[in-house]
C-alpha cells in the first residue's frame, strides 16, 4: 500500500499564525491557528514555529503520512536564501532573520520560505479562484497589505525578487504614519486595520466599538452610517487597484484576507468605484475582482505546494 504524502503549511502574519498538514491532492488537514505575539520577539517566534512543525511532524507520523518537507509563507520580503530581507513592525526583529536555515537546522527537514501572499496566489492557483488565470495581480488585505504579481503562470519577481509591496505605495502625501516608516502608505487605510481606524474616526461610537464583521452585518442589515462606511472603505481599495491597474495595465485582481469573505457584498462596491476612477483605456474588456475561495486555507496550501514533490 502506498503511504499518504504530503508537507506542512505555514502561513506566519502580523495576528496570527495558520498551519496544517496538506496532503499531495492539496487536502488540509489539522488545519489550526494560533496567536502570532510577534512583540515577544524573533527568537520566541522561531520558536514557536518549530513548536508548530514538531506538533504536526508527530501527527504526520501518527496517521503515516509521509513529510516532504515544511512551505512557509511569511509577512516581508524573502530573499533567495530563505531569509527575510525585510519586515515592517508588524513583525518586530523579524528583518534579518535567516528562517530557512534556523528551521531546517532546528527541525532536519527540507523548508521552502516565501512571501506570504506569493503563497496564497500559489494556493489559489493550485486550488482555488485562480485556476485558470494565467496572469493576474493579487492583493492581500489583512494586519497589512501584501501582493503579488502572476504573469504567464509564473510570479514576476522584479530586480530582487521583491516585486509586490503594494501596501507601501503611497495614496496620501503627509498622511498617516506607516509600520515602515514612511507616511501615507496604502495599507494605512485600506488594510483591516485601515478600516479599523476608519470605523474610530466615525462620529457613531455604537459602531465603531465593533468589529468589521459586525460593521458589515450592520450595512447588510441597511444601517445607513454602516453603508456609508463600507462604501468609504471599498473607495479606498478601489483608489489602490485603480493605481495598479494604471501602472501595470492590469485587469485581473484576485482579492485575499478574512474581508473578501463578505463577497460580492464588497466586492460590487470595490468595481463601482474602480468605473468611475481607472481611465478607459485601461478598462479594456472590463477589470474582474475575483474573491479567493481557499479563504484561510490559501496560504498554508500555497506554501506546502512549493515543497519538492508535492505537486509531481
């Protein structure tokens, strides 16, 4: 009898941290998450990656799967190495931190280290909304912004390999201050957290004291103050995809993180306001906001699907 194959998925963010065992056919098992604490530290949070490795690792071994190897997509630019170029403060020390070698070290199997948004394109390629899409812009809308750029099936990487840090262009000169640094950043207002900022900048304190989900359940529901925010909060997405689609004259975005689970819902409001702002030239056939369909799953598929021999 052939044993099961498969690896293990991570998917490390700025709040919290998935992992799961994904067999060959892309099936997730153990799926779980965990609490990122990224303010404890770089070494506390290698840590508890290895922690997380070992736990599955002994699952794996319980249920006869047979381990390829480990995928992880974390927050920040990686470099070819394994090791993270560069993070925000999201991620406290994490600049720096050579993560393919700690964790092959500390754990003896093979590790495959990207950006976590390349892993959830790479997930949804495999099995999700992108399926079929041979060249499209991903966004991911979570703690941050992070994206991703697939031409011709493949991640278009840029000079370093970095290419996709659509978070930190900037949409508001001397705007709000930025984890990098900078000011006015994308992410700053179009992120979750963006859209938490903007529920306390509201003059409605019964909505803001909620989290987006009720904000949302409050617009569906035909709070007028609800949908107001909302529409506000979709301009301000539809403002960066409108840069990006001018900018790379692209007009297939899929959309990722816990918000596009609002569907359509959002996304009809998003494709309003990118009419009536991207300059017609660049419509061409009309620009498709696909919502990723893996929904916390991506990114764990994604990263496992790049371990050798998992998709042979």
């Amino acid at each position: 009898m052939n044993r099961t194959r498969g690896a293990i998925g991570i998917d490390l963010g700025g709040t919290g941290i998935k992992s799961a065992l994904i067999g060959t056919d892309g099936g997730v098992r153990h799926f779980r998450t965990v609490p990122t604490e990224a303010a404890q530290g770089r070494e506390a949070l290698l840590a508890k990656l290895s922690g997380l490795i070992a736990e599955h690792r002994r699952t794996a071994a319980q249920e006869g799967m047979e381990l390829l190897g480990v995928g992880v997509g974390t927050a920040g630019t990686v470099d070819a190495s394994g090791a993270v170029a560069y993070a925000t403060e999201h991620l406290p020390g994490w600049t720096g931190t050579p993560l393919r070698e700690r964790l092959e070290r500390e754990t003896g199997l093979p590790v495959t280290v990207m950006n976590d948004v390349h892993a959830i394109a790479r997930g949804e390629q495999w099995m999700g909304a992108a399926q079929g899409l041979s060249s499209f812009v991903c966004v991911a809308l979570g703690t941050g912004i992070g994206g991703c750029i697939v031409r011709d099936g493949a991640m278009f990487p840029g000079d370093d390999g970095y290419a996709g840090g659509f978070g930190h262009h900037i949409v508001a000169m001397d705007g709000l201050p930025c984890t990098c640094g900078n000011r006015g950043c994308w992410e700053n207002y179009a992120s979750v957290t963006g859209l938490k900022t903007l529920m306390r900048e509201q003059e409605a304190p019964d909505l803001w004291i909620r989290d987006p989900r009720q904000l949302f359940a409050d617009a569906r529901s035909g709070n007028g103050q609800a949908l107001d925010l909302v529409g506000r909060y979709a301009e301000r997405i539809a403002v960066g995809l409108a840069n990006l689609a001018h900018t790379l004259n692209a007009r297939r975005f899929l959309l990722a993180g816990a918000i596009t689970a609002q569907g359509d819902f959002l996304l009809e409001r998003i494709g309003g306001h990118l009419r009536r702002i991207v300059m017609p030239v660049y419509w061409g056939d009309g620009i498709s906001l696909h919502a990723a369909e893996l929904g916390e799953h991506a990114g764990v598929v994604g990263a496992a699907s790049a371990v050798a021999g998992m998709k042979d």
